[in-house]
C-alpha cells in the first residue's frame, strides 16, 4: 500500500517545484489575510510558503536577517498590529497588494528599425 503524506508536505513539494504556482499562493494567501483577518491561517501557509522555497535558514540567508527574526515574525503578536496597519493603509487607498516574481516577466526584445 503507498504510503500519503499529510497536505502541507504535498503543497510544500508542488510550490518548489513551481515558482509561478508558488508566487500565486502567496498573493492568494494574503488576498485572503486582508478580506477575513485570519493571522492564524495566514501565518500558517505563509510557513508552507517560506518552506517551498528552502525553509526559513535559506530565507534568512538570502534576506540577510538571523533566523530568531523571522521566527518570531512568524509566532508573535506584534505581527498582528503590524498587517493590520498593513492592511487598513492599503483599505484608506483603495488599493490591494500584488506580488509577482520580477523573474517572469519575458519582455519581448525591442525591434530595431532599419536607418538607411
């Protein structure tokens, strides 16, 4: 009999091996933070997230912060009054956030026009 994995590893294996499919589950996630307010659930699959793509160490290697930093984002309260603020500035503009990978983007090269 094959042996499952819980839904966390299996979504942690799919958004490593897909970058688009990993920055679209960020934005979603987020998404979701700011119309229901839920920091549990969205600290939770912000962690599936960060795991997607090296864990925490790799994250903080390529950040440059200690990892106790980013843990404690992750757990403490002080994480709440920060996105809400996040959150209540972006409700003020009337806008939302969106995230993309800088990477993606294929610009089609410039057409150069013949001088003669």
């Amino acid at each position: 009999m094959r042996e499952m994995g819980n839904w966390r590893e299996y979504q942690i294996r799919r958004l490593a091996n897909d970058q688009e499919s990993a920055i679209d589950y960020l934005e979603l996630t987020l998404e979701e933070y700011l119309v229901d307010g839920d920091l549990p659930f969205f600290l939770k699959e912000l962690q599936v997230f960060i795991a997607s793509q090296g864990g925490v160490v790799e994250i903080c290697k390529r950040i440059g912060i200690d990892t106790e930093t980013l843990l404690n984002m992750l757990s403490n309260e002080d994480a709440t009054q920060l996105l809400d603020m996040f959150n209540s500035l972006l409700n003020t503009l009337k806008s939302r956030p969106v995230i993309e990978d800088i990477h993606a983007k294929h610009l089609s090269p410039v057409k150069q026009i013949p001088t003669s």
